[in-house]
C-alpha cells in the first residue's frame, strides 16, 4: 500500500497545469449545445412553434402530431451538431442523473439504416423502475416506470447524445423523481403569488420562482484519490490526522487560484456555457483545496436541472485535469465541508423581483407580505426544512466549521427587524386613523433606504434574508436542490393562500384593503417571532436559546426525516396536491434506504482498512521497533530501558491502539449483524444504524489517526491530509 501512495506522490511532482487555449468570446458559444426555443423556430411551421411556445411557457401537454414535428426538429438539430444518439435524462431519487441512450437508427426491410426518432420516442421513454430507488412503490405495483419530455426545460447535446429533460414516474403514476413534485409545487406558488400580488398590481398573470444555487466543491489530484479506497468508495477520508497547517491562516479563501485549478475551470465554464448554464462566479473557498461555483440565477426548474448537469460535467472535466471533484459534504475531518447555497426569490411576469424593497409605499407592502410570508413558512414546516436537506453526509458538515446548525432559524437582519417592530406595534384591529396609516405607509415606504447600507451578512445562519432573496444555505453540496425547491416552494404557498384567505375575510367584512393587509401582517410577525434570529448561529448560547424556544435542536438526521410523515407535512403536501400519501412514503423510505446504505459502506470500508492495512501497518513498524529494543538489549543489556525509553513505550502505545481498533472493529461488525439479522424494516433498520453502527466510525478513526502519528512515515499506507490538501 505503501508504494501507492509514495509512487502518486512522486506522479503529483510531475504534474503540470493544462494549458488554457484561447477560446471564443462566451457571447458566441453560450448555449451552443442548447435547443432553445429560439432554434425550434427555424426547424418548425409557424403553428407548430406557437403552440410548443405556448406549452413551454404556460406548460400542459403536447398531442401526438405535434410531439412528431417536434421530434423530427430535434433530430434534424441534433444530427446536423453530430448527436449520434438521444436519452431521456432524468433525476431519479438516488441523487444523480440518469440516461439511457438509444442510437437515432432504424433497420429498414430493405436493410438499409435511417436517423430515426418520432414524437413517440421523444415524448415517453420505459426505464426499468426496480433499478431506482422507489420506496416500495414497485413492489405494491408494478416495476414499470416511465420518462416523459418536460418542455419546460430545454434538450441539450452532451458526449454526442441529444439529452431530452424529463420526469420519472412510475407506471401507476407516483413520481420516482425529483422534478415532478418540484414542477407541482412551482405551479402552485406562482398561483398563489399572483393572488397576492393581484392586490397590487392588476397586471400581474405569473410569479416564477428563481433559484441562483452556489456550489462548493473540493478537488484531490487523481493519484492521491486513488491511493485512498475511501475517498473512492465513500467520498470522504474515513481517517486522517489533521495537517499541522489547513485553513486556520485564511490564506487559501479568495487567494489566488492555483494554475491547474484555473485551467480546469476555464474548461468547466467552457462546457457550461456551452451548455447553457450561466456560471459567473469562481473562488477558492475557505479549506484548501476548496472552491465554489455559482452561476447567474435562474427559473427554479432550469436551475435544477442545470445545477444536476454541472456536477456531471465538473466529474468529467476534472479527470482531464487529473482531478476528482468531492462533492461529499464533508470530505475531510477539522475543516470547512462543502454547501450549496439555494438562493431563492419570486420573480413576476412584470419584472418585479417580489423579494426587492421597492421604490414607493405599495410595492414596499407586498414586499413585506412575501418577506413575512416566507419567514412564517420556515417557522410553520421547521421540521421539513431539516428533512428535505439532511443526509448521511450533510449530517458531518452541519453545526460545523462554519456550517449553519442544524437548527431552523430565519435571518432578517436588524433593519428590517426594526421595521417589522414598528408594524407590530403601530396597527391593531381597530379601524386605524387616517394620519395613523399615512405615517405607517411613509415608514414602509422609507425601507429601500434604509436597506441600502445592509451590509448585515450573517453568515451563521442555515435560512437568511440577503437583501433581494432569500439564502437557504443548509442544503448540502452533493444534494439535488429539487428536494430544498419543493419544501421550499410548497410551505411558501401555504403561507400565501392563507395570507390571503384572512385578508380577504376581513376585507369582506368591511376592512379597507390595506388595512386588512396590515392586520394580517401585523398577526404573522407575531407568529413569526419564534423562528426569527439575529445572533450567532453556531453559538452554544442558541442552542440553548432555540431549545426555550422550543424549536427542533435535534442533531440526529435520519430522526429528522420523520418529518416526511407528520400530519402537518401530509397536510401541505397531499392537500396542495405535491404529494399523495403513498409518494410521501416512498421518499421516506427512500431517504432512510439511501442513509442505511452509505453508512453500511462507510462501515465496512473502515472495518477492511483498519484490519487490513492500518494494523498490519502497525504490527510492521512495532517489529521494528522490537528488533531495536532487542538490538539495544543485546549492546547494552544494563540500560537498554532506559536508552530504549521511547521505543518501549511507543511499542505499548501502539499494542493498545492496535488492540483498541481490533475490538472495536469487532464490535461494529457485531453491531451491523445484529440490526441485519434482527431488523427487515430498512426505515427502522437506518435508525438503529444511526444509533449503534455510526458512534463506532469516530471510535476507530480517533485510535487510527494516533498510529498514523506515532508510524514511521515511510511505511504509512494511504495518503496524509498534507498532501491531500495541498497541491504543488
Ligand atoms: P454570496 O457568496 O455573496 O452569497 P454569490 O455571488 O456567490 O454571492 O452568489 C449569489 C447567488 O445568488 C448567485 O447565484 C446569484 O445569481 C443568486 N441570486 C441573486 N439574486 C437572486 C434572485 N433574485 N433569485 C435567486 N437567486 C439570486
Ligand atoms: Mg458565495
């Protein structure tokens, strides 16, 4: 093992960056390899493009002829770029994306080959369901599931293949996807945001949720990776002492970006453009070896799909750099993990950001109704909050080096706190006075001014107000952001419809309009006060604040995701039409599934390197140090003790670690067969795991981190954190 890792650090001395070519301007190739609506228009009749336009825009359904003009636009398109073949590409529940490529052939009788693809093939595609996760759902069913076209979210060439953006459902009709219910729970806030906004603005017909996601990643040189089984099968170092130096001299966060990191950017944005993802911001993040990129925002299901076809792209491009991306949440123990920050906003069909403080009173006043409605929506569905982002992964980062907590909390900022405040205490129920109003409606009217020197960033909190949108900054690096978007999107919605059903309650009894808008105001920053927090997140003083509070402090993830089937999550779900009950349960069992696996794999990747590298390791070195101690002894047998001090003891030292990793080893493996042969139920399985699996993980690395302190440098099996973290 040794070898491995000495000859992948003498191949990392050799390595040098690749040369950046000179590439076309971004505004010649952005979206190159993107069929955009624009494009259809040239490949379609005039009423064929009108009613795909319309579709694409508004959605709802394509029929059968014009699927096969369609289809028939797309093949001419991609066939004249060199697309050799087409998937349906979707987001199944396991995280990443999946394709099926199929070759644009089809045998004639008379033997000869055509490019072939027809508005059947294009609108629905039947992938196997049984190989994705489907929580049960094919075993009450059937395994059939199918893919059909989402013209929301435009076909795209990637590896010569005409990739067409699909949902996954199961034959029966429950998703198996995260775009599906995203897509519900989309349509659903943008109707119940145009009932707000319609107090307001007659001219408001659509609200579109945008999401601008910041993705933070680590890369490790290609040979170092290798040498290390469990970065290659977990994508995290199960063990590892820390380095003397990582990130404690902030000297890596937004310093200069290392050559070869550079050149494998540039390519990546290169891609990415081409693809039509409007990446535009690069950084080194806090940790070595980290960065971040985020793209420019965009409509929430465009976003997603673009964020899932980034972190395809970046695994690609990283290998020609000799690279692997880790978009682990936590990939190494003692410094920064990794995050995706979700930033969201409303933005309507009349250019109003509704998350912006707008210019006079009246804008200003439905800018604090979607404000407030928000920040009630994280306190109503807390619980959802946490599930939608929890992981086996993000379960490490949370509550950590610079991670938000694992508890819920919204961040206003002061100025805006004040002004909330002052609503609460201005209106009442009574009819209020005509000057009363005016004077509320000046100070409502003065926030854009007062927010204009918001500098106020809290970079503590998991949920924060930052100017014109809001951050959700829990959601893990690795995560599909859809599960975020639907929570999200859904609890908003919730929060809006009912704003409305008691503005327009009062409103019906007589309340002038703006008044009746105050009042309910004025009734949800009471409510909302619980979940407002303006301090220090990861102090131990809120934890113990948010407990009196009676908020979720629980730090146990995979307890966390009960909330999937509380009341209140079937409530907004199956009532708003997001979820049926059987869906609800398949992603949490799915969840659950996902969590019980990659623990039992982190299990037993630890158990095999601890036994079968890291003690042999040991056994190797303490006979050395034996054979010095007897060498010793057979010079110098008066005072061989004492000259042999320090080998003696580390010969101790090293038996007592070496024995403590044995039993403990043992005893996880024990604790895994016990909830194997006992537990059939998976949920209840995970949960066990969690309880009496996981605490062993820690346990063994402390006890393997000491034996890579006190081994010889020479023998050590798998690549340091010093090397790992640290290019040349
Ligand atoms: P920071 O690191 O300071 O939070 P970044 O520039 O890295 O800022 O990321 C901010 C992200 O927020 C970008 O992706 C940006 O496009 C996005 N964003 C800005 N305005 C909105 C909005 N109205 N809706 C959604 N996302 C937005
Ligand atoms: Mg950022």
């Amino acid at each position: 093992m040794a070898k491995i890792r000495f000859s992948a650090l003498e191949e990392l001395a050799h390595r040098k960056p690749l040369e950046v070519p000179k590439r076309r301007r971004v505004s010649e190739i952005f979206g190159c390899d993107v069929l955009t609506i624009e494009k259809m228009r040239q490949y379609l009749s005039i009423e064929a493009f009108k009613k795909l336009e319309k579709v694409m825009i508004e959605g709802g359904t394509i029929d059968r002829g014009l699927a096969d003009q369609v289809a028939a636009a797309m093949k001419a398109w991609a066939v004249e770029k060199g697309a050799t073949h087409y998937t349906h590409w979707f987001h199944p529940l396991n995280g990443a994306t999946a394709e099926k490529h199929d070759g644009f052939i089809d045998l004639q009788k008379n033997g000869s080959m055509i490019e072939a693809f027809d508005g059947r093939m294009l609108v629905q595609q039947e992938p196997d369901a049984s190989s994705f996760p489907n929580g049960g759902i094919r075993n009450t069913f059937e395994a059939r599931g199918y893919t059909a076209w989402d013209p929301g979210s435009p076909a795209f060439i990637n590896n010569n293949t005409l990739c067409i953006p699909t949902v996954f459902v199961a034959y029966t009709g429950e998703a198996l996807d995260y775009k599906t219910p995203m897509l519900k729970a989309l349509a659903l806030i943008d109707k119940a945001a145009v009932g707000i906004c319609q107090y307001f603005d007659k001219d408001v017909e659509k609200v579109t949720a945008t999401l601008g996601w910041e993705q933070e990643y680590f890369l490790v040189d290609e040979a170092l990776f290798n040498a290390r089984p469990d970065l290659k099968l977990c994508g995290r170092t199960l063990m590892g002492h820390s380095a003397a130096k990582d990130q404690q001299l902030e000297d890596h966060y937004f310093g200069a970006i290392p050559e070869r990191v550079n050149a494998f950017m540039d390519e990546l944005e290169y891609e990415c453009h081409r693809l039509g993802i409007p990446a535009k911001t690069r950084h080194n993040e806090c940790a070595p070896n980290q960065f971040e990129l985020a793209p420019i925002f965009e409509e929430a299901n465009l976003a997603v799909d673009h964020n899932q076809l980034l972190m395809s792209t970046m695994k690609r491009i990283a290998k020609h750099h000799k690279f692997r991306v880790l978009l682990h949440e936590k990939p190494y123990k003692g410094i920064n993990g990794s995050g995706k920050h979700n930033n969201w906003s409303l933005l309507t069909d009349t250019g109003v950001n509704l998350l912006s403080p707008g210019k006079n009173p009246k804008s200003n006043m439905q800018f604090l109704v979607f404000l407030v409605a928000t920040t009630k929506a994280v306190l109503e569905q807390e619980a959802l909050f946490k599930a939608c982002i929890v992981s086996l992964g993000n379960e490490r980062r949370l509550g950590g080096d610079e991670a938000p907590p694992v508890i819920m909390s919204v961040f206003l900022g002061q100025q805006l706190d004040s002004i909330l405040d002052e609503i609460e205490q201005k209106v009442s129920s009574k009819k209020m006075s005509p000057d009363e109003k005016t004077e509320l409606k000046l100070n409502v009217g003065k926030i854009p001014e007062i927010m204009r020197d918001n500098t106020d960033r809290n970079r503590t909190s998991p949920f924060a107000f930052t100017g014109n949108r809001f951050e959700f900054r829990a959601v893990g690096a690795s995560a599909n952001c859809g599960a975020a978007m639907i929570v999200l999107n859904t609890a908003v919605a919730e929060q809006l419809i009912a704003f409305k059903k008691e503005a327009d309650a009062l409103i019906d009894r007589g309340v002038k309009k703006d008044e009746a808008i105050f009042q309910v105001l004025r009734k949800y920053i009471i409510a909302c006060k619980k979940i407002r927090f303006e301090g220090n997140g990861y102090s131990k003083e809120w934890q113990e604040e948010a407990q009196r509070r009676g908020l979720s402090v629980d730090s146990d993830c995979v307890g966390a995701l009960k909330a999937y089937l509380a009341p209140k999550a079937r409530k907004l779900f199956v009532e708003n039409g997001i979820f049926t009950e059987r869906e609800l349960e398949a992603r949490f069992e799915i969840k659950n599934e996902i969590y019980l696996k990659k623990l039992q794999i982190e299990s037993r990747v630890l158990g095999d390197l601890a036994l079968n590298h890291i003690i042999p390791t040991a056994i190797t070195y303490q006979n050395t140090l034996i054979e010095n101690v007897k060498g010793l002894k057979e010079i110098l047998p008066d005072v061989y003790n004492e000259v042999g001090e320090v080998q003696l003891k580390a010969i101790k030292e090293i038996s007592t670690h070496i024995k403590e990793i044995r039993t403990l080893v043992d005893e996880m493996t024990e604790a895994r067969k016990v909830a194997n042969n006992s537990i059939s139920n998976e949920v209840e399985r995970a949960q066990v795991y969690s309880a009496t699996v996981l605490p062993y993980l820690d346990k063994i690395r402390y006890h393997i981190d000491k034996l890579e302190l006190l081994v010889d440098d020479e023998i050590w099996p798998l690549p340091k954190y010093r090397e790992l973290l640290f290019f040349k």
